[in-house]
C-alpha cells in the first residue's frame, strides 16, 4: 500500500471533515465530540480554527493513499497556559475502518512524536482512549505511553458509560 503522512491544512477540510464525522457516528465512545455537534459547526468556523492553530505550533497529520484520498488522522495540541506549557496532548485519533490493522494509526502518531520530541519545553504528550479499545491502547503502549488513570463513566452515549484511559509518554 502506498501512503504518504503530511501535516493537514486549511484546503484540506473537505477531506478532514467528512472522516472526522464518520469517526464520530461509527464510534461514539472514541470521541467527546458527538455528530451532531460537528455537524452543527460551519466549516469555516473549522478552517479559521485550523489556521489560528497552526500559528501557535498546533497541527494535524493526515494519511494518504495513492490517489491523494484521507485514510486516517491525529491532531497534536500544546497547552497555552505557561504553567501547563510541558504538556502536549494527541487528539482525534482515526484512521477509517477499511484501512485499520495496516500500520496507519502507529506512522500517523510516529510521526506526531518525531514532529514534536524536540520543542523546547514539551515534555510529555498525553492522550485518552476508551478503556474499550484495547487494540488502539495496545498500539499507544507499543510506542512507550504508559497508562496513569482511569475516569470512570468519562462519556455516556445512549445511556452507556465508557470509561477513559489516561496514558502519557515523557518525551524528556
């Protein structure tokens, strides 16, 4: 399979937006965002956020097939607040189901890690993932994240509870 990883942009959205909405219709658990809510935000309101984070060092990686089509994604946020400013959070982890269980999700993060492992002052990346996705918590741990807490009941969608995994990864 050819693939390419690059940093998302703006003129991306229309690519962006309709995978992150089927992540959140086929596993609600996995996000905190529901459809509903995405659906309700204007795709500009998207591309201004984008572009404002991009400015202050945030990003997004995208996966590509051969024929330039969005396979999966993950965002990379830093915390503004200068006390908080050691943390880094991984964000909006998918990759589309017909192109899971080939690598897709470990180069996207790889690739977030290598993109940041060197930022002065960042020290640590934290992310969450359902306490019900064992294959996705499998991959964070083969890449050294350690698990450090559990929030019990963090979502509920259709009156289900999931519970989240805390995990880090120091960078330092």
């Amino acid at each position: 399979m050819i693939m390419h990883i690059r940093k998302l942009v703006p003129d991306d959205v229309s690519q962006i937006r309709p995978l992150r909405l089927r992540g959140l219709a086929e596993h609600p658990e996995a996000f905190g965002s529901s459809v509903e809510e995405e659906k309700q935000r204007p795709e500009e309101a998207f591309v201004e956020r984008m572009k404002s984070e991009e400015a202050i060092g945030n990003f997004m990686f995208g996966a590509f097939d051969k024929n330039d089509q969005l396979m999966g994604m993950v965002g990379f946020h830093r915390q503004d607040h200068f006390k908080q400013q050691h943390k880094g959070f991984i964000w909006g982890m998918y990759v589309a189901g017909e192109h899971q269980g080939k690598g897709i999700g470990r180069r996207l993060l790889e690739a977030a890690i290598e993109e940041v492992k060197d930022r002065p002052g960042l020290e640590e990346l934290l992310l969450q993932v359902a306490s019900v996705n064992e294959g996705a918590r499998k991959m964070y741990e083969s890449l050294g994240f350690k698990k450090y807490a559990v929030e019990v009941r963090s979502l509920k969608v259709d009156g289900v509870y999931y519970d989240e995994d805390f995990m880090s990864l120091k960078l330092k």
